[in-house]
C-alpha cells in the first residue's frame, strides 16, 4: 500500500503486524519502503532493481526520515556502480548473517545466477530467520546441526531441509571467497537420509488416455463456444474474435508439450519460439532460462512437432506459451475430469522421463535430456527400466 512514511504512520493502525507480512511503499521517495512482519518486527528497506531490497534498519533503530536519508544514498550507490552501503555510517554492512545475504549475496548472486536470485533470498531469510540475527563468522556446524534436528522434528522433511541447507552453503561459500570466514559450517552438517527414489508418481498409459481426451473435449467445446459467439457477433454486425482452429487456448499445447520434451513449468513458459527450430526438429533450453544454468537441446518428436506447428497460429508472437503464471485452476478441472489423483504439474516430467526409462533409454541420455546437474536426481528412475536384476540372480542357480 502506498503511503507517507512518517512517525505519524508508525504509530497508527495501518502499520501494525497482521498475520502476514506486508510492506507500505513510500509516496516521497520511489523504492522507499516499510516492511511488517507477523512477529512484529518493522524495518526500513530501499529497493533498487527488480528483487533486489537492502535493508536500512529497523524501526526503533532509525526514525522515517533518517531512514529515508539512507535510502537516497543507497539509490545513488548503485546508480553509480558501488555497494548499495557503502560510506554509510552504522548501516549493517553485512556482518550478521540476513545483513550479508540482503546486502552482499543478494547482488552476487543476480550477477552470476539471476534465474531465481529473487526467490532463493527470500527463501534463505524466511528459512533461517532465527539464524539471522547472529554475527556470519559465529555460526558453526553445530548451530546448523541444531537448525537441522528442530526442522525434522516439527515434521519437514529431509528433502527439505537438504533443500535449504544447499543455497545456504552457497552464502558461506561466497563469504569465503570474500575472506570473511575461513571455513563454511554447512560442510560440516551431515546430510539428512534420503529416499533417492521417493513416491515417483506418472501417468499410467489408462490415465494418459483419459488427460488427453479430456483435453480433446475441453478444446471442442472452446473452438464451438468462440464459432456460436461469432455468429451471434456477425448477426449484430460487431467485428468476430479471431478463429479458434486446433486448441482453445494454451493448456493443450502445454501439456503435450512438457509429455514429450520434460520441461520444467518454469523453462516452458520462458521458452520464445526463436528456441524452436523446426528444421531440425530441436528446441533449445537456454542457460538463462533452465535451473541448471546450463543449455542444452533436445530432440522434438513428430507430435511435439505437429504441435508446435498447429499452436504457433494462435499463440503469442514471442513467447510458445504466452501466460507468465501457471495453469493451476485449468489443470486441476482436467485431472478431475479425467479422474486422475494426487497428480502435479511437475509429474508431466516425471511421466516423460518414466516411458524413456521404461523403454531402456539409458539413463546418462535421461539426465541429459532432464538438465539434471549430476546422475543423482535420475537415479529415481532407474528401476523402472528393464529388469537385469533377476536375470543375474537366476545365473546363481546355473551348474
């Protein structure tokens, strides 16, 4: 909400903790903001690109306009090439461990990893805010050992406490290379037990027949419904909207898509059409866009193909899928129509690299086609490849 950020503001009602955090955005200066926490903790913050905030003080700390001060400072800090604190007087620099991330990681890692540098500080704040507060150089393994045996304990899992610690290791890494500790503490943490195989769920060949039917009849019903409204148009002499021809909107191409290329949701709405050549039948994942960083190019099928070619009509001029969400409430109506349960998004991946799997396509071809980082992540699907395992035991009975 927008609002003069003043003593005045503070002590009225509009800034006071609700249950979830919100922030009130300054009418005098541009990216001056108030943060509220739930826990009740208020602070000054300046942004100053798109996910990037540092942290000025807190309130109690700094008054509005001393705040405000800082906060035009910071603005021409960067605008001018430096730190976003530096030559500022008593500002967290980032001696504790939420002062480093938010002002030194944070910038970092937009330079070096800017696909999801927004989301992997606000998870690291949120994930270890009762670690925030204490000084970098005093943390040790055994306070993160600690971390790690309160979050099992309330019922996270050890895929998500594994998934916290990693980003994390990357924080003291860099604090490393700046010379600020001598040795990262999360090296020392002992990785939780994991089920490398997991609940591996992907459409049986039943379930994949009744998606793609019920996804036949949602698009027969969207092509029908635009032909009768542009018929009722054209009897009122109003201009038609444009023919719909194979699918009634993206949900279709996006499904069949990610069946047959094991995109991630995240890659296949970044992907542009200038990714898809059709000549030699390939789409390419660019660095920028894939969560490994890394490009790589994968093989389209003739139904990809096909798709891509009756989609591209209709579709967005840049973008093969022109939404910047997800397809939440669409998908879930066809997984109900089709009576398909306990099924995500993320599970059309799991199906395409299951069928490769199942076909005896060798697993190294599986993590490269996936953009897995390491053999690890794709060693879940190695048992639903064919079956060497009684063939071997059977030799033991061989005279």
């Amino acid at each position: 909400m927008p609002a003069k950020i003043s003593n005045r503001l503070l002590q009225g009602s509009d800034a006071q903790p609700r249950d979830k955090e919100f922030e009130i955005r300054d009418t005098i200066l541009r990216g001056f903001m108030l943060r509220v926490l739930p826990s009740g903790t208020r602070a000054f913050y300046v942004q100053h690109g798109r996910g990037r905030k540092t942290k000025l003080g807190e309130v109690g700390i700094l008054t509005p306009d001393e705040a405000r001060e800082r906060a035009e400072k910071v603005l021409g800090n960067v605008a001018h090439g430096r730190p976003p604190l530096e030559g500022i007087r008593g500002a967290q620099s980032g001696s504790t461990l939420a002062g480093f991330i938010e002002n030194n990681y944070d910038l970092y890692l937009h330079a070096t990893r800017p696909n999801g540098a927004a989301s992997t500080i606000k998870r690291l704040l949120a994930r270890f805010e009762t670690l925030g507060g204490r000084d970098l150089t005093s943390i040790t393994s055994g306070d993160l050992e600690r971390w790690k045996a309160l979050k099992l304990a309330a019922g996270a899992s050890p895929a998500t406490v594994q998934r916290d610690l990693m980003p994390l290791s990357g924080v003291f890494r860099y604090a490393k290379k700046l010379r600020l500790i001598t040795d990262n503490p999360v090296a020392d943490v002992e990785n939780p037990r994991l089920d490398t195989i997991g609940k591996l769920r992907y459409l049986t060949p039943a379930e994949e027949a009744a998606l793609r039917t019920q996804l036949s009849l949602r698009d027969k019903r969207m092509i029908e419904a635009r032909e009768s409204g542009n018929r009722w148009r054209e009897q009122r002499q109003k201009e038609p909207l444009p023919k719909l021809h194979f699918f009634g909107d993206a949900l279709t191409p996006a499904v069949l898509i990610s069946l047959n290329t094991g995109l991630r949701l995240g890659e296949l709405l970044k992907l542009h059409w200038s990714a898809i050549d059709f000549d030699s039948a390939t789409l390419t994942v660019r660095g920028g866009t894939a969560k490994s960083g890394k490009t790589r190019h994968i093989p389209l099928n003739q139904e990809a193909l096909n798709v891509l070619r009756n989609w591209k009509p209709s579709a967005d001029p840049t973008h093969v899928i022109g939404i910047k969400t997800s397809f939440k409430k669409s998908f879930a109506t066809i997984l109900t129509n089709a009576a398909i349960t306990e099924f995500r998004w993320h599970d059309l991946r799991h199906t395409f690299a299951s069928k490769l799997a199942q076909r005896g396509v060798p697993l190294n071809t599986i993590r490269d086609l996936l953009g897995h980082g390491s053999i690890t992540m794709t060693l879940r699907y190695a048992h639903l490849g064919p079956d060497n395992r009684r063939a071997a035991i059977d030799l033991l009975g061989a005279p």
